[in-house]
C-alpha cells in the first residue's frame, strides 16, 4: 500500500514537471516558430550592421552600421538586428529587454556568417563576447563566437554568458569555439563556452538553448555548456558539443553562483538530442587532469528535476553522470533515459557522491532504457574497473530498469562501491558481453549472475548472457534486430518516467509494451 502510494506521488511529481517544461518550451517555440529575424507587423524597426558599414549611417540595408553593439542599443522591443558576413572585433552587451511576442533579435544575416572574434581583445575579472544580463525576450541566432584567450591567472573567461536573472532567452545554432583560459588549473583556470548563471534572487526562467555547436574549448575545470545556481526552466536541445576540457554539459548547484542556499541549484530542466564527444580533460596546452580522463560528457550535479533523455555520449571520460560533489546538494528526481552512451573512458552512467569527498549523493532518480555499449576502455582513479553503471556513495531510492548494458570482456556490468545508501531498485536489465564479465555489489565481487541477484536480493527480472542482438557494433548503429530479446521484456512504469518517445522520437510505448534499451521496435 505504502509502496503503491509512493509510486502515484512521484507519477504526480513527473507529471507536473513536464507541464512546466512543456509551458516552457511552448514559450520558447512561440518566438523561435515565428522565424524571428523576418520583420513583420509586431515589430518597429530592423536594422542592419556590416563591415563595411559607418556608425553614423542610418542602420538600413543601403546604409548599415559597422558595430554591433550601436544597433543593439538603438533595437526596442520588437527590433531585429541583421549582421552580415564578417569578423566583429567586440563585446556585445545586451542592455535592454524585449516583451512577450516583440523579442529584440539579433540575428545572422540570411546566408551568411558573422563573427564575433575576441582576438586581441581585454579581459579584466570575468568577461564574456556576448553578455544577456539582466534583460527579458532576447533572440541570438546564427553567429560564430570564437577566440577569445588568456594567459592571465584567475580570470574567467567566457563566450556567452546569461546572469542575473535574464529570462525568455533563445540562444540559437551558434558555433562557440576557442575559448580558452590557458593557465594551469592551480592558477584559477575558469572559463565557459556558453555560462548560463542564476546569481540573483531573481531565477533565470525559459532559456531554450538549441542547436549549437560548442567545440575545442579549453575551460580547465569548468565546462563547455554550463547551467548553474538559480535557474528554474530550461531546455538544451540539440546541441553538439566536442573537442572540449572538463565537462560537455552540465546543470549545477551548490556551488558559489547564489548566496542563497535555496536558490543555489538548477532546476526543473530539460536536456535532450544532444551529441556530447571527445571531451578529455588531458588535452589541452595545460590538461585539467593529468592522467586520466575523467571528464563527464552530460552532468547533473547537485541540481533537481532535470530530464535528461535521448542523448548521444561517446569518446570522453565518462558519458552521463547524475552525481553531486557538495554536501547538502544532492542530485535529486531526476530522470535518465533514452540515451545511447558507448566507447567513454570509465563508466557509462554514474550515481552518488565522490567517494570519501562529500555526502550530496543521488536521491530518487530513474535511469531507464538506456543502452551502454563498451564503456571502460581504461581503469578508474583506485586502479579499478568503474563498471557501465557505477554507484558510490549516498545512492538512496533509486530505479535502474529496461537498460541495455553491454559490456567488454572482463569488465563490470553494475558496480556499487560500498554500503553506503539504501532503497535502490534494479531490474528488468538485459546483460550480455563477449566474454567473462562480472558485478560488484558493495565492494563484493560476483562472477555468477546467479551470486549477483542473492547479494542484490532482486533483479529476478533481467535477463543476463543473451545478444541483444545490435543491428551494427561496428558503425555503433545500437538499434536491436526484430528478433532481439529485448523486444517487449522492459516494464511499463509510466509514460511520465519511460518518455513518450524513444531515441529516434518514435512511440516509447507500443500496445502497453516497450523495449528494452533506447530505441523501441515499431
């Protein structure tokens, strides 16, 4: 009865997390759909900025601006700001703010590519190319932002940054590229690609994030794609992030972006259809991490109710991590599902707190339907196999369930390091590899699947030893043969916890069945 009761408090919880992030992203869509750099009768003003403009022109097609920055601060509500092809040696600041249905816009010309290139340019503190502070309704679409570098110990440098409680922003198909704070990590190494950062009492709300590319960035520990402190209603969406130090993309909290404690963590988010690769913390002119690379491709740290599904992860440190490093933080309702995640260094999916470092954890979280595909290509910080679902400390009421986890011969499947937390369901998995591969259960390890489900005292459900049955290891086409044994083996929780669609956005649950992994047999 108790348990029942519990499962209809959290389908409720769930179900009222996707109305907001729906709202949200009907909100976003309203002005993304309505092609917003095109005039229309909403707005009053477009104006025009190239390079071969003057500042003293009128701003219109025939006679445009040079900078971007005097356009911006003649846009009102409802202006777009066209930018044609060319390099922009500037910071661009937005100082005023749009309305619901008239966004100020500032938008690439159709067809070409404006750049804005911080090469040469200052920086003093923490500074940014392109600066949404404190300001509503702003459309940023279609620009590069690039080079912008230095060697100066303990400033932060940043491409794009959102603060103070900016809200109704769209940052869209960009390329985000060479950033780059190059000092050593003990220096105050700090640096983002793209900073969104709820630092006020004011939460930063509706920022929609899509379609971007954020590549060869040398951000030491900080990260690529940064959602962090009070930020509540957010979507990152197919974006493509690589070539980059540290972390690919994260939602944070617990760290020093708010004083308020309550306010100080992500919230209520969405991340999915990204494309996360090749993010090595021990590259780099001064590598973050000295020998091994453990780098998260997508992290959620310390923040709560962040869906993150549909996800590619491949060739970094570690692929998806839902784990908190700060006491009091702990990473909490949070979904993981449908995700393809292969070929990272360590482990596929990670829960819990830093061994021996902090008591955040990871509380009532789902991953589901996943698929984990040759993970671990190296050992783990203790010498150890980190296993292609890793649990350290503070795991508490947990579900792990409908994952496809594959592993390399003689590695781990499942791996809780030690006997820390409780109430963690595991079951209705598929197992399979190539060859020996074990489980460890709180330090315990265990050859047999048989000695594995009695230390677990579950998983009665899954099945272990039988080929998924990939469609191509090769190519890493991870989709399953008509004939797999995970065709309608998962359990059913709910359209809320399972995802209305699958990886490749196709019907999740099909005639009350659904697969196992992160695709669904039509």
């Amino acid at each position: 009865m108790i348990q029942g009761t519990l499962l209809m408090i959290k389908k409720i919880f769930y179900t009222c997390l996707m109305l907001i992030l729906c709202v949200n992203q009907l909100a976003c869509a309203k002005k993304v759909g309505s092609d917003p750099g095109l005039p229309d009768n909403n707005k009053t003003s477009t104006f025009y900025v190239a390079t071969s403009g003057s500042d003293s022109g009128k701003g219109d097609k025939d006679a445009p601006f040079r900078t971007i920055g005097i356009a911006l601060a003649k846009a009102n509500p409802g202006d777009t700001v066209f930018v044609r092809g060319g390099i922009y040696h500037e910071k661009i600041l937005f100082s005023k703010s749009g309305r619901l249905d008239r966004y100020i816009t500032l938008k690439a010309y159709p067809g070409e590519k404006p750049v804005i290139d911080g090469t040469g340019l200052p920086i003093s503190g923490k500074e940014a190319l392109v600066t949404i502070r404190k300001v509503n309704y702003i459309h940023f679409e279609g620009f590069d932002v690039c080079n912008y570098k230095s060697s100066v110990p303990g400033v932060d440098i940043n491409g794009i940054v959102l603060d103070q409680g900016a809200s109704n922003i769209n940052i869209i198909k960009n390329k985000v590229y060479n950033i780059e704070h190059n000092v050593a990590p003990e220096d105050g190494r700090s640096g983002h690609g793209i900073e969104v950062l709820g630092n006020t009492d004011a939460p930063l709300r509706n920022i929609l994030i899509e379609g971007n590319e954020i590549h060869d960035c040398n951000t030491g520990y900080s990260e690529n794609l940064t959602i962090n402190g009070y930020v509540d209603g957010f979507i990152i969406r197919g974006n493509k992030v690589y070539n980059g130090e540290n972390i690919g993309i994260v939602a944070a909290g617990g760290y020093a972006a708010n004083t308020n404690p309550a306010y100080n963590y992500a919230r209520n988010g969405l991340i999915t259809e990204n494309e996360v690769f090749a993010i090595d913390g021990t590259t780099g002119p001064i590598p973050a991490y000295k020998d091994i690379n453990g780098a998260i491709g997508i992290y959620v740290d310390g923040a709560r109710r962040i869906i993150v599904e549909r996800n590619k992860v491949y060739d970094s440190g570690r692929g998806i991590g839902i784990v908190s490093e700060t006491d009091n933080f702990p990473t909490q309702d949070c979904i993981v599902r449908n995700n393809i995640v292969y070929d990272n260094d360590l482990t596929g999916i990670y829960l819990g707190g830093y061994i021996d470092y902090t008591g955040g954890g990871t509380r009532s979280c789902y991953v589901v339907n996943n698929t984990l595909y040759h993970n671990n290509r190296v050992k783990g910080y203790f010498g150890e196999v980190e296993g292609e679902i890793r649990l350290t400390q503070n795991c508490f009421d947990n579900v792990i369930k409908n994952n496809i986890i594959y592993a390399r011969p003689n590695s781990i499947f499942v791996h809780k390091y030690n006997t820390s937390g409780s109430g963690n369901s595991i079951d209705n998995n598929l197992y399979y590899s190539e060859g020996p591969v074990q489980w460890i259960w709180e330090g315990v390890e265990l050859s047999t699947f048989n000695d594995w489900k009695t230390a677990l005292d579950g998983d009665a459900l899954s099945t272990n030893g039988v080929d998924p049955l990939f469609v191509n290891k090769t190519t890493y086409n991870l989709h399953v043969e008509a004939s797999s044994p995970a065709k309608n083996t998962g359990v059913v929780i709910s359209t809320d916890i399972n995802g209305a669609v699958d990886k490749d956005g196709n019907s999740r649950i099909v005639g009350d069945k659904i697969d196992k992994g992160a695709y669904q047999l039509q």
